[in-house]
C-alpha cells in the first residue's frame, strides 16, 4: 500500500500546481494586460506651417478648413511635393469618427480609390457652397469627391456621416 499513497501525492500536487499556474495567469490577465475598449485620445496637431507650405508649393490652390468648431481635433498632417503634390489633413469628429481632406495632382482615378480606401461612386450628387460633390460609398471609406477642377483632385473621406463629411467640405477654403 505504500506505492498507492505516492500516487494520491503525485496526483494532488499536479492539480495543485494547476491550480496556482491558472490564478497567475488571472492576475496577469486582469492587472498586467489593459483592457480599455476606449479609442486613445488622439493629440491635436496645428498644421499651420505645413498648410502655408503646401499653399507655396503646390500646383494647384489647397483646401483647408476654416471655421471648424473647436471640437473638430486636427490629429494628422502631411504635405508631399515629390508625390503628386500630395496634401493631406486628418480630422477627429465631435463623436470620434475620422475625416480626411486629401488633394493630389496624381491621375484622378488612382488617387480616389487610394483616397476614399475604395469606395466606388455613386449617382448622387450634392451642391456644398456651390460646389458640386460626387458622393462615394462601399469602401472602408465613404467620399465627398469635388467635381469641375482642373489639375488636381479634393475628396474628403473617412469613416464619419455624410453629414460631417459635408460639414468639412462646406468649410474648405482655398487662398
């Protein structure tokens, strides 16, 4: 009967340490690993000096907000002469949804699909500050694209409504 007495022992250390093993991995579940379902809060960049740049290099007049509410957070800004002229500007929305301007010299075909993240566009049509905006839907984006210009193309996009897509495009100015 002594060889039975090492198996219970064998046996009730092996679940012991299961045990243990399973409350560690608990703690560093619950206390070693963050689990905020919150989207970060994203910091508010100026992009005066890229805009004025851009202005000065650009081929073509570059659209920027004016007039925005201050909940409108400015998070992401890029202006890139050797592609395309290409100007960017990101913007967090009042209730955390994403909306870009984007403007480029580049073939208008390519740079709205690159732009909206593959949106196709759509029969409707809208007159934002007289300006004609072609709606685009379907992609990880939908699009505001601006119609009638010449050399360059403007989409607002983002994950926003076409309600705040249109709020930004009725804020864009050009100097």
């Amino acid at each position: 009967m002594a060889g039975s007495n090492g198996k219970q022992k064998t046996a009730r250390d092996m679940i012991l340490s299961l045990v243990l093993i399973g409350l560690a991995a608990a703690v560093v579940y619950f206390l070693a690993i963050p689990h905020d379902d919150h989207a970060p809060d994203l910091k508010r960049v100026d992009y005066r000096v890229e805009l004025v740049t851009a202005r000065r290099a650009a081929s073509y007049p570059v659209a920027a907000p004016e007039g925005l509410p201050s909940a409108w957070k400015a998070t992401s800004v890029t202006y890139d002469g050797a592609n395309n002229d290409r100007w960017h500007l990101g913007f967090q929305t009042p209730d955390g949804q994403y909306v870009q301007v984007e403007q480029s010299t580049q073939k208008p075909a390519d740079f709205i699909d690159d732009a909206s993240q593959g949106a196709s566009a759509t029969k409707k049509t809208e007159t934002i500050d007289g300006r004609t905006w072609t709606h685009y839907t379907g992609g990880r984006y939908d699009a505001l694209v601006l119609d009638g210009t010449h050399g360059s193309t403007t989409v607002v996009a983002g994950t926003a409504s076409f309600g705040d897509l249109t709020k930004m495009a009725a804020a864009l100015k050009t100097k």
